[in-house]
C-alpha cells in the first residue's frame, strides 16, 4: 500500500469567506396606507411600476402614483420600496416609518404620502436618529411657508437643525418622490458619480410657475427645495439641501464612506485569524480604511485640498491633502494598560477633503472699445 504524502508535507486550504456586501445607499422608501400590503409584511420591492400592477396595484393608489413618478426619473433607480402606514390602528407616520426600518434594513430614503405638518415633524425627528443611517423627503404646499409665517414646517425643522430632512415645497403631492427617485437612481457608485440635487430636472413635475421671487427666497431661506422655473428656459430644483442647511450629497457621501469604512474594517477583524496589537496590526486596519477612502476619490466625493480644519496629530491647518485623504493612527505606545488589556486599537482618525460643488457662478464682463 502506498502511503500518502500528507505525513510528509500537508497542505491545508482555506478559502476565503465572501467579504460583507455593503449597504445600500440607492433605494428609496414609499409609505402610505394602501392595504394591499398587509402591517405584517410591512415592506415589498418592486423593479418598476408594471411589477407593482402585477403583484395587485390599481395603478391609481398614492403609493403607486408616488412610485410611477420615482420611477421617471434620469437615471432611472433600479427598485422601490413600499410600506405599509396602518391607518386602521391609529399608527403614526413615525412609527410606521420605524416599523418598515426594522423590517427592512435596505432602503435609504424615504417619503410618506398623504403627510401632513404634525407628521412631517414628527418623521424628522424619528428619522434622525434611525439606523442604518436614513434620510426622509417630504412635501409640502403649506401656504405658511410662502408666506413666512413662523414655525411654518420648514422653518420648524430649519429651528430643529434638521439634518436627515430634504423638504420641497409643491403643490404636486409627489414631487419629492421624483427627487428622492434621481437620488437613488443617480447614486450608481461607479468612477465619477457624484452628484448634487442642485439644478436638477424632475420628470413628471411641474415646476411651480405662480411663485414670486420673494416668495422662492424665502423658501430657500428655510433650507428648503423648490422645483421652479428660471429664464423663461430651464425648470430647476434648487437648493438642493437639507433642513440645516447642509447639501443632500454631503450627507448621502458622508454616511456611505462611514458605511463603508466599517463594513472594510469588520471584514478585516472577521477575515484575518486575528490582528495582532502592533503596530503592524494597526497598519491593517490603516489599510482597510485606505480602500474605501481610494473608491471615494474614484466616485469623485472626494479630492486634493488644503486641510482647514483642527489639528489633528501631525496634520496642522493648511497642511495640503494630496490625495483628498489622510489616515492617522495614535501610536501603541502612547496607549493605556486598560486599553491593551481590553484589546482595542489606538485612535484612528480619517481627515478628509469634501471635493464640493460649484453652484453659484459670478462673472465679470469687461468690454473695451
């Protein structure tokens, strides 16, 4: 009998599980109270709006009149989520909106059709502090905006420094549905794809024609959104910001390249046999962030620039950031017993360098005869 070899040089394989997949950042939430879809279920996903007719939609529900315009937008999302807000058991829209999170961890962005100014408020405040990381669109033809009238929805929610709350003024119910559907369907993680709402076109909305000047800056001076027209030529979405302020692409690249930092990490500790507590080991950890980073700069979120903000370890304000990006991790020898004991890496920071927007141009003509 021969004898096997193994007793002389064994060789072992090990294959390498699946990385974790990361999370969504391009699926947006539709809630109403339609009942086609049961308080148990709570959520569906449906690619198109001919799928949703298949699976028993009228085609005429809120839900599916909210859907279809999402759905016009360019580019086109590839899917929609639709929850159930159970009217018949006195939920409110918070708690709906919570119920379909906990349900489905997928979806990103949503919106609820039929809110009203008690709702609205009462979602951005849920919503704030929801994780996964979220962001809620809402609607609103509220005369007390246009007017000015204080604590109107708006200026509410601008009071509250609101920052996962996109609100856009209009009298079509479901414009900001059509926003929430060129969020998702334009965040396509691809090289350059970055994007903002400002100077948008929304398919399917009609840009609101009777506003005043006065009255579009005062919308916008509630950090709020309006569809409108300018030049007699283009129908525009601006300001394309959150109610603090605060661009929506800020906050959607923000929380994707805090999504992804953790998820490259995790698969770093789950993946490896262990990272030793060296210096060596926290170089790991340096790497898995520096991946997620590279395919920020590749997205075009972030880039080059001159660090303006504190002090960090050795970078200093106006220090350049070549490369958009800089990680810096506290030394192993600077840590405490307790921490070595408790088997935590030094402080790791990621100082980073938005690559913004140009929105707003001013040129000079100088004309010599």
């Amino acid at each position: 009998m021969t004898q096997s070899i193994s007793s002389i040089v064994n060789v072992s394989v090990i294959v390498s599980p699946l990385s974790t997949v990361n999370g969504t950042f391009n699926l947006g939430l539709i809630i109403g109270k339609s009942t086609l879809i049961t308080p148990l279920v709570r959520v569906k996903t449906y690619t198109s709006p001919d799928a949703m007719i298949s699976d028993g939609w009228a085609g005429t529900e809120p839900e599916y009149l909210a859907a279809q315009i999402y759905f016009s937008a360019n580019p086109r999302p590839n899917s929609v989520a639709i929850g159930r807000w159970d009217g018949t058991g006195s939920e409110t829209a918070a708690q709906a909106i919570t119920a379909c999170r906990a349900i489905n961890s997928d979806w990103y962005a949503c919106f609820v059709v039929g809110a009203v100014k008690t709702d609205i408020v009462a979602a951005a405040t849920a919503v704030e502090s929801m994780t996964p990381l979220s962001t809620y669109f809402y609607n609103t033809a509220d005369s007390e905006v246009t007017a000015g009238t204080t604590n109107n929805v708006m200026d509410t929610l601008k009071k509250a420094k609101r920052h996962r709350s996109f609100g856009q003024f209009s009298n079509d119910p479901y414009a900001a549905a059509a926003t929430l559907g060129y969020a998702m369907g334009a965040n396509t993680g691809l090289a350059n794809s970055a994007y903002s709402l400002a100077y948008k076109s929304l398919p399917g909305v009609n840009p609101e024609l009777s506003l005043t000047p006065t009255q579009v800056d005062t919308i916008l001076g509630y950090s709020g959104n309006v569809y409108t027209n300018y030049g007699a030529t283009y129908n525009l979405l601006v300001q394309g910001t959150m109610a603090d302020g605060i661009p929506f692409d800020e906050v959607l690249n923000i929380d994707v390249l805090t999504s992804n930092i953790q998820r490259s990490v995790m698969n770093a500790l789950t993946t490896a046999p262990k990272i030793p507590q060296t210096e060596d080991g926290v170089s790991q950890l340096v790497g898995a962030i520096t991946t997620p980073c590279n395919d920020a700069r590749t997205r075009g979120i972030l880039a080059p620039g001159t660090w303006k903000g504190a002090t960090i370890g050795g970078l200093k304000t106006g220090d350049t950031l070549s490369a958009g990006f800089l990680i810096l991790a506290d030394t192993l020898a600077n840590q405490s017993q307790a921490d070595r004991d408790a088997r935590k890496s030094p402080p790791i920071y990621v100082a980073v360098k938005m690559a913004g927007a140009i929105e707003h141009v001013v040129i000079g003509i100088i004309v010599n005869r």
